[in-house]
C-alpha cells in the first residue's frame, strides 16, 4: 500500500465528507423519536411475552397462581 502524506489525507477527507448528504434537524428529531417509540413497543411487546410464558410455567410447574 502507498504511503500518503498527511495534508494530501486530509484534502481527499474533507472532500468525502463534502460528498456525504448529512440529514436536516427535523429528519434527526424524527428518526429519534421513531427509535424512542419502538423501543417502547419492543419492552412491551416482551413483557407481555415474558408474564405468558411465565404463567404459563407456573401453571405447567403447579407452583400456583
């Protein structure tokens, strides 16, 4: 691999980082909140899933409830 000068690394970074579309503030909120909610969804998705299997162990066990 060729060695490459530190200035010439920078100018061939900063001109890739020039290519990049970076989002706006509202896509950033948007797709933030869109994580929030799903992992709301997903805790109570698997909580649910959790006390059913649970019970139903307990049931299965005879250990009441």
């Amino acid at each position: 691999m060729a060695k490459v000068n530190p200035a010439e690394f920078a100018r061939d970074v900063r001109r890739e980082v020039a290519k990049v579309t970076w989002p706006t503030r509202k896509e950033t909120g948007v797709t933030t909140a869109m994580v929030f909610v799903m992992v709301v969804v997903a805790s109570l998705f698997f909580l649910v899933v959790d006390q059913v299997l649970a019970f139903a162990v307990r049931m299965i066990l005879g250990l009441g409830a």
